[in-house]
C-alpha cells in the first residue's frame, strides 16, 4: 500500500486514511474544541442582542463584538476548519480508494466555509450548514474502499452502555475516566464526552477487566445496555413521576384541608403568598406604576445586564405582578364579580424602564393584526421581534 493510502487515525494529518468509527471520534474532539472556542462569543451574543429576530444578522452582531473576542472566534475557527479538513481529506481517500485531489479540495471547502457559517449572511449560512450536513452523513456512513477489507475489531463497535449510562457503567466496567461525566454533564461539553465515552467503551473495558473471551464480553455489554436502557428510561424517570406525583397530591391535599378546615387560616395563606410576590418584586424593581393602558416598572441600570432569557425572566415577573395587581383592584371594586388577569393577558402593556433616566429597556410588542390575521410567515417574524430589550444609554 502505498505511503498516500496507510491508516492515519491522528487528529490532524492530511496524508492516508481513516475509518468511519476513527473519523467519528475525531469530529467529536473537533467538536469540542470548536465549542471551546465560540462558546465566549455565543456568550457575549446572548448577552447583547435586542431581539430574537438579531440572532439571525450573523455579520452585524459579528461587526459589533469586541476585537479581541473576534480574533479569539477566529483563531479557532481557522484551527477547526484545518483539523476538520484534514480528517475530511483521509475519510475520502478511503471511500474513493485513491487520493483525488480535487474531489477532496472541494469537499473541505465546503467544511471550512460551513466552519465560519456563524458570521457570514444567514441565507448563506443556512445552505452552507444543509451542504455540510448531508456530507458529513455521506462521510460517516459511506464504507471505505480500503478500511472495509481490514479485519473486524470488535473494540470499535460503539457501546451503548458507555453512551447512556456513562458513569455508572464506568464503575462496572472500571474505567473511571468515564466519572468525568458527572462534571461535564452540567456543561455543553456533556454530549461530546458521551459520544467519546461510547466510542470508546469497548477499548476501555475489554482492557480493564483483561478479557480473553470476546463473545463473552459482547454478551456481558449487550446485558448491561439492556440495563442501563431500562433504569434511563422507564425505572428513573417512573420514580421521579411518583415522588412529583406525591408532592403534588400533599399539597394539594394539604391545601383543601386547610380551607375546609380553617378558612381564616386559608386566607391568611393566600395573603402570605401576597405578600411574597410584592417581597420579589421588590427585590427586581426599584419602583412601578399601574396605570390603565400600561404596567410600569423600573429597574436600576446594573440590575438590567445580563443575558437575553434575563431579561425576558425580568419582563415575565414584572407582567406576572401586574397581573396580581390588577386582578386585588378589581376584586375591591367588584367584590361578586370575576376577571381574569393573567402573565399574558398583560404581558402586551408591561414596559420595564431605567430607575435613574427614564429609558424604555424592554417591552413586549407583538402586532394585534398579524396575530389574529396574519400568514405563519408574518407570525414568525413578529415573534422573534416581540421581545425587545434595549441597553440603557449613558
């Protein structure tokens, strides 16, 4: 075989092959690279975009940020797109059976460019992202002229156990690298470190417990997945319905006991449940206003900064208290009548404004029209646009 054409399951390296499996394992580890990379600008995006409908000018959110988070997203944009390029190179030497030079310069141009995909106009971005995704399967799942004639190793089969059920099966299988999860579960890299841990699964364990019978080290795998699947997915999730089932049915009972018991007591319940919702309003807001077409609060200026799902939390309490509010100034007026209010019957006129300048920062504007009569398009649009937040200006 020629040097062109040897196996070449380094992370990096444009000359040889690579298998399907080795190909997998590598893009995961580019994943996570990558992630480590735009994970600061995805931060700093989410922190200062207006509306939803921002998300989608990639390049004038890119313009805004700040120079050095810009070479940072670069930098390891470029690193990624050469490491993807180069396993893209070997994957289609093998599935070709011989290095094409062109088909393999197109196909990593179409994985460099779909690497920049977040900062480039978003029309674009969409078809480079569709190209690159119908690639990267025909890549993952197109078996190898050369790789298909080596022999079987039953080490690179893909554990399900390891992928499911990563720590747990890590102590019965004694590869207590796999404990990592418990860390990187709370973190985006959760998923990659999964499909790591899958990929590698059956290489960990056949060494660790030094096995010389491999059909019964399948048998002993395929055993555990069946486990690990059951307690995952029917045994966990069925104990966790019974104990929320039981604290419902506490409260709930707890609750209808008390009225029928101690109506007083009941009362003096409701106004303590009151009384907490002013006590968090006041730790948000500096002050508000309930007039008749508008909710008014006020918040100070370094209490506004954060990210977008913040803001619209902070948007969200301030509609959910004027909705307590209005519906006690109602019951005062109107003590045998009933009307509803609502977080979202009052979301519409509830505007949050700066405490010290009087700055509108956010409100929810969401056209009456388009919603009762518009086409979904227009529905969408206004959507992603309802939600508009503003930093406050010095």
């Amino acid at each position: 075989m020629s040097e062109d054409l040897r196996l070449n399951t380094k992370l990096y390296g444009f000359e040889g092959i690579i298998g399907r499996r080795d190909y997998f394992l590598n893009i995961v580890l580019i994943c996570s690279i990558s992630l480590f990379f735009t994970f600061p600008y995805m931060g700093w995006v989410y922190n200062h975009i207006e509306t939803l409908g921002d998300l989608l000018d990639f390049v004038g959110i890119f313009s805004q940020s700040p120079i050095l988070l810009k070479l940072w997203f670069l930098l390891g944009t470029a690193s990624v797109s050469v490491l993807s390029a180069s396993n893209i190179f070997r994957r289609l030497n093998d599935i070709n059976g011989q290095v094409n030079t062109v088909a393999n310069v197109i196909c990593a141009a179409i994985g460099i460019f779909a690497a920049f995909s977040m900062i480039l106009p978003v029309g674009f971005s969409f078809i480079l992202l569709f190209v690159s995704f119908i690639l990267g399967i025909f890549l993952l799942f197109k078996t190898g002229k050369i790789t298909s004639k080596f022999p079987y190793d039953f080490q690179k089969e893909f554990n399900w156990g390891a992928f499911i059920a990563t720590w747990l099966w890590g102590l019965f299988n004694k590869s207590y690298k796999t404990l990592w999860a418990l860390l990187l579960g709370f973190t985006p890299w959760g998923i990659y470190f999964q499909l790591y841990c899958g990929l590698k699964g059956n290489e960990w364990a056949f060494k660790n417990k030094k096995c010389t019978d491999v059909e019964k080290f399948n048998r002993s795998q395929e055993k555990q997945t069946t486990i690990f699947l059951i307690l995952s997915f029917i045994v966990i999730p069925f104990i966790y319905m019974l104990i929320i089932a039981g604290i419902i049915g506490l409260l709930i009972f707890s609750a209808a006991d008390e009225v029928k018991n101690n109506p007083q007591k009941a009362q003096s319940s409701v106004e303590k449940l009151d009384n907490m919702l002013n006590s968090l309003g006041s730790l948000y807001f500096d002050s508000h206003e309930i007039t008749d077409t508008e909710n008014k609060y006020y918040v100070l200026d370094e209490d506004w900064w954060g990210s977008f799902s913040d803001k619209k939390d902070m948007l969200g309490m301030a509609a959910t208290l004027a909705a307590n509010e209005r519906s006690k100034a109602y019951k005062a007026k109107h003590p045998n009548e009933h009307k509803s209010f609502s977080k979202t019957s009052e979301l519409p006129r509830t505007k949050i404004y700066s405490a010290r300048t009087g700055q509108l920062l956010g409100e929810f504007v969401m056209d009456k029209n388009v919603y009762e009569n518009g086409s979904f398009k227009d529905f969408m649009k206004a959507s992603l646009n309802a939600y508009r937040f503003y930093n406050p200006k010095p």
